[in-house]
C-alpha cells in the first residue's frame, strides 16, 4: 500500500476563513497524511481544529504567532495504532500509524533559525532516533 502525503508551511491558520479553505482544499486533494509546518497553534485551539477537520490531530505547539507543527490524518483513511511524538518547540513531530497491517513512520521538521537552536534540535534529534 502506498500513502499520499503532502507537507506544507502555511504561515498560520488562526483565521477561520483561510483554515476551513485550507482543510477543504486537503481534503478534496484525498491526502492519507498532511504535514503542516508553521501552524501558529497552542493547546487551546485543539478542540475547534479537531472538529472542523473531523478526526484527531496531532500537534507539537508553538504559539499563536510563531512555530507550531502539526499532523493531520485523512478522516476517511482506516489507520490505528496512531501516535506522536513532540518537542516542546513545536518543531518536530513523529508519527507512527498502522494501515492494513503495514506500519508508516513519518517526520517533518521546521528548521530553526540561530544556532544556538539548530544545536538544540540536533540533540532533540539524537534522543529520538537512540
């Protein structure tokens, strides 16, 4: 089986408009698994977004005017077994997921701009992957 994923950096979607556009837009595109980089989200929003896109959606937070990673799953697709893994950055997460008996591991990354946390995310790396 194979998976049709798509990963994109939208520059926030806090407006109501530009999101519901957005998910549409994916769902339509009949995504398995999207990717979305520089989300502008907290744990707050975590309710609203989960019912507009219609399943869970994994999250690794930043805030709401920077960072913020997040995974979405297509509602139609028959997966289980779904976890994630975060950072506290909201700048990696790592997704397992079974379909059909074969299991997907997938990752995105945002990658940051000073050095000091190009250091940090290299080390967060190393914990993951060890």
């Amino acid at each position: 089986m194979s998976l049709k994923y798509i990963s994109l950096n939208i520059g926030g979607i806090n407006k109501v408009i530009k999101r519901r556009k957005l998910f549409r837009w994916l769902y339509n595109g009949k995504y398995d698994v999207i990717f979305l980089q520089e989300t502008y989200n907290d744990k707050a929003i975590e309710n609203v977004w989960r019912g507009e896109w219609g399943r869970d959606i994994f999250y690794s937070h930043g805030s709401k005017h920077s960072r913020g990673v997040m995974t979405l799953i297509r509602p139609t697709l028959k997966a289980e077994n779904i976890s994630i893994t975060g950072d506290k950055n909201g700048r990696v997460p790592i997704v397992n997921l079974t379909i059909q008996d074969e299991v997907f591991f997938g990752k995105i990354s945002v990658q940051p701009h000073t050095f000091i946390m190009h250091s940090e995310l290299l080390t967060m790396y190393a914990l993951y992957c060890f």
